[in-house]
C-alpha cells in the first residue's frame, strides 16, 4: 500500500525513475480499487464512480509509467506505442517488465539512491 501511496504523492512528477516494484504494485491496487468501484457502481446501479476513480489516476498512472520508462533507459514518450493495438501493449509490458539501468543515467539516480525515495520508504 506504501507504493500506490507513494505514486499518487508524486501525482504529478513525470522526471525521475521508477522501480519495478513501485510501478506493479501500484497497477496492482489501481486494479484492485478499480473493480471495488466497478462492483459498487453494478451494487448501485450508477455509473459513474468506476469512471471517475479512473480519471482520479489517470496522472498518476501516465507519471509512473514515465518514471517506469526512465529507469529503463528509455523517454516517457515511448508511453505512446500503447496506442498501435496488441503489438504495442506488448513493447510496453516488456518495457516495464524489464530490469532498470545499473546507476545514473539521463533521467537520474536510481530509484533506490534517490534521497526522496529513501525518506519515503524509510531505507
């Protein structure tokens, strides 16, 4: 839960890097959050908390995923190739999936030395 918290206090920084960890387990629980409000709205019968939880995070979302992309090296632009249907969402997938650059590298300090990062998760 300290990840996605993390990730929605640093709602808005695109610069940076983000690890693996910090990136899936914020997916994980934007997942999680996002069917309890879908399950609400059918309990319901309204349609609009699903929908709204969804543009709560969208800034959030785009930010990690631009940290998430730094930290392997590559611009947040890349984000785009998620519009080019099935292919794209693979290059992505495989972009998130894959392990950081060792030390510094255009985008910054690796998330783990970065002082913000420590203060944040107490290392």
């Amino acid at each position: 839960m300290d990840w996605y918290l993390y990730v929605l206090r640093n709602y808005a920084k695109f610069d940076g890097r983000a690890h693996r960890t910090e990136y899936w387990m914020f997916i994980l629980f934007n997942f999680v959050f996002g069917m309890v409000a879908a399950l609400i709205d059918r309990l319901l019968d309204i349609q609009f908390l699903n929908p709204l939880y969804g543009l709560a995070v969208l800034i959030p979302s785009l930010a990690v995923l631009f940290r998430r992309l730094h930290d392997t090296g590559r611009s947040g632009w890349w984000w785009l190739i998620g519009f080019v249907p099935i292919v794209g969402w693979i290059v992505l997938l495989v972009f998130t999936l894959q392990r950081g650059e060792e030390g510094s590298n255009r985008y910054g300090l690796p998330p783990g030395e970065h002082p913000d990062w420590r203060d944040a998760h107490g290392a």
